[in-house]
C-alpha cells in the first residue's frame, strides 16, 4: 500500500471538490431553491392573477414566488409535495381545458380557470394554501424573501420599520389637523 504525500492527497481532494462542484452547477441552472422553472412560472402567473400589478407593484413585482420558494426549503418544508401535486394537477387542469399550460394562457383565461379551481374540490385547498402563502410573501416583512422593496408597505403607507411590539409609531397625518395616538 502506498502512502500519498501531502501535495497528492490535496491536490486529489481539490479535484474531487471541483468536480463535485461542477454537478453540483449542471444540475442546477436557475435560481430557484426548490421549483423547477416550469413550477416558478406556474407560481408566478398564479400569484400575479392574485395580486395583479395596477397603479402599485402587484405579486411578481414583489417577489412573492421567490419568498415561497425559499419558504419551500425552510418553514414550509412539510409542503413540498404539496407544491409539486397542486402545481402539476393546476396545469393538467389548464392543458384538459384549454391547451396550454397555465402560464401560456392568455390573463383573462387564467383568470377564468382559477374561477373554476375556486370551486373543484379537489384543487381547492391547494388553491387557498396558494392565496395564503401569496399574501404572507406580499405584505410579510423583506426579510424573509417577499414584499421586495417593501412595496406593499409603501402602498400602505406603514414607516419602515413596520411595528413589531416594541416600537409606538404616529400613523397621523399632521397636514389634516390630525392629532397624534401616542
């Protein structure tokens, strides 16, 4: 048997960590933590016919898709099959339907087939957990991945910090003669 010297066996290591590392690369080509890009774009038309984008920033703007996707590999962990069954039978639904997969269809046809989810049984909850985990990635704190730019507590008019408990803030509006809670 013979002994590697300390260069060889570094050097070895080296290799094997670099090619770990570059199939580590080729498997994973976006950004996404736990969906696929087809999921991502599923998510994301969902959540944009949630929140639609109008004279302030809507869901994909605010970074909603994001925030449940990272929330997927940490606190909504237990979810991820839920995720992959509800996103998968939301687009057969869509193909059975109307040809497409949810994404490509035009905003008043996914519009119409989430009317219907609505009231499918079967995709109903998945639906409802969907709005939930929207609204928590649209007005929750940055932190955590959505509301990019805090845009929904801008459109709210809530001071950055947001009150968590241990802060008083003044909500009133001095120009109006109002006058302060404090």
């Amino acid at each position: 048997m013979r002994n590697p010297s300390r260069r060889n066996f570094i050097g070895g290591v080296a290799a094997l960590a670099g090619t770990a590392s570059n199939l580590a690369c080729d498997r994973r080509k976006s950004s996404w933590r736990f969906f696929s890009l087809n999921e991502a774009r599923t998510v994301e038309a969902i959540c944009g016919r949630i929140v639609p984008e109008d004279q302030d920033a809507g869901a994909i703007q605010a970074g909603v898709v994001h925030f449940i996707d990272t929330q997927l590999t940490g606190f909504y962990k237990p979810l991820q099959k839920t995720y992959r069954l509800g996103i998968a039978a939301i687009d057969q639904t869509s193909v059975r339907s109307a040809g497409k997969k949810f994404a490509d269809l035009s905003p008043d046809s996914q519009i119409a087939l989430l009317e219907h989810i609505q009231k499918d049984a079967d995709l109903k909850p998945f639906f409802n957990l969907l709005v939930d985990h929207c609204m928590q990635g649209f007005y929750g704190d940055p932190r955590h991945g959505g509301n990019r730019d805090r845009v929904s507590w801008k459109m709210l008019g809530v001071p950055y910090p947001p009150v968590r408990g241990r802060l008083r803030y003044d909500f009133t509006d001095p120009s109006k003669g109002e006058k302060p809670w404090l």
